[in-house]
C-alpha cells in the first residue's frame, strides 16, 4: 500500500496522471470515497492523461456511465448509489450496506 497526500485538486488530477500510463486493458480502478473527496477530479486526471487536456469529463452521476476513446478503452462509471462491502465476521460474514441518492430511503425499506 502507498499513501499519497492531496493538498488540492491539482494534486488529485496529477495523481490521476500518474496512474494512467500504468494501466492495462481490462484493469479497473475503484475510486471510493464520500461525495466531494475528489473521486471525479482524479478520475479526470486520469482519463484525460490517456484521452486528451481537453477532453470533456463530467462526472456519471446522472448518466451512470460514460465512455471514452483512448488506447485502452475507458468506461467511467458512477457506482455510488449503492455500495456493498463484504468482510468475515467469525465464521459468517459481515455485509455492510451503503447507499446514496434515491437509495438512502431505499436501505431504510431493506430487511434480511
């Protein structure tokens, strides 16, 4: 593991920068966070290092999904509406279970 501080928004799009040339085809990158931590400023950095400067970068929050050109190919997903997180808790498991948006009204309706 490798920690990196982010003073600003600069910082995060070079970090974005700095990951872009290291990536295969078919890796993912998972950025995961609160809303406003800089998930899409990163993302941006990152997409435009393997797309162009000017490459118009918004964030998927309405679309959920968007697509770019680049070599290898990008799909900038927003899967923040609904996270599950699965860890061992003794000899079952432990899902914790986090929305956003429409699914915060959503997780109050859930019962297993």
């Amino acid at each position: 593991m490798t920690t990196f501080t982010l003073s600003d928004a600069e910082a995060t799009t070079r970090l974005g920068q700095a990951i872009a040339p290291l990536l295969e085809p078919g890796e993912s990158v998972l950025l995961y966070g609160p809303l406003g931590m800089g998930k899409s400023t990163l993302a941006r950095g990152l997409i435009r290092a393997l797309t162009s400067p000017d490459e118009d970068v918004p964030s998927p929050t309405f679309t959920l999904v968007q697509f770019y050109e680049s070599d290898p190919a990008i799909a900038h997903f927003d899967l923040y509406r609904l996270t599950i997180t699965i860890a061992e808790d003794g000899e079952g498991r432990l899902a914790t279970v986090t929305g956003a948006g429409a699914w915060e009204a959503k997780l109050k309706e859930l019962h297993v």
